[in-house]
C-alpha cells in the first residue's frame, strides 16, 4: 500500500488555471484543458476541454466535459491555500496507466481526497 501511495504521489500530475475569482457567491465556472483520460470515483472521462464550476451557496464543485451531459459534483470545503488564493488545479495520481483525479482546488477551498 506504501509502494502504491508512493507512486501516486511522485507520479501526480497537477493542471493548473490562474483565475481572477469574483466575489459573488453563485456559480463561477472556468476552462480547464485536461491532455489525458481520467477515471474519477471509478468513471473514465475523456480528455479535453472541462468546465469546472464552483457554487459557494451550496458548497459544491462540478467538473463536466464540455459539450456532454456526463459530470461530477462533489462536496468543497476550506483548504490549506491562503483566503485569497485564485488558481484552480485539478490534482492527478497515476495507478498503473490510469490517471485518477485526487482532489479539485478551487481558489481557497478544496474536496477531500475523491480517490478512495
């Protein structure tokens, strides 16, 4: 299991987007370009284009592949980043070929770890 842990985390790939955040508490959504597949909670999403989106009023984050109905919504909390952090990083692990999506940062808030 240490072997495994070990790898992801040497291994984590992290896509990064510098955004300016709002101040509104609705819906902000940016574009993150995603160069690989990915699996999240066990579901295979295709590379591309995705838009993630983040609602402050209901403490979610939405990450869905442009131009498709399919998404994933998960719970977001306050982070480790500073108050005024800005970036939004989607966090990769790699299992043997796959890469699996760990968290989502949003500015100043993050998910728990989504690969259990």
């Amino acid at each position: 299991m240490q072997a495994i842990l070990h790898r992801v985390v040497f291994a984590s790939a992290v896509i990064m987007l510098a955004v300016f955040a709002s101040s509104r508490a609705v819906a902000e959504t940016q574009t993150v370009k995603v160069p690989f597949s990915f699996t999240i909670a066990g579901e295979t999403f295709p590379a591309g284009d995705y838009s993630v989106s983040r609602d402050d009023s209901a403490n979610f984050i939405t990450v869905a592949p442009k131009g498709s109905a399919r998404s994933f919504s998960t719970v977001v909390g306050p982070g480790a980043p500073g108050p005024q952090e800005r970036k939004i990083a989607l966090n990769f692990g790699e299992v043997g070929q796959t890469h699996v999506l760990q968290s989502i940062q949003y500015g100043p808030k993050i998910t728990r770890n989504l690969d259990r």
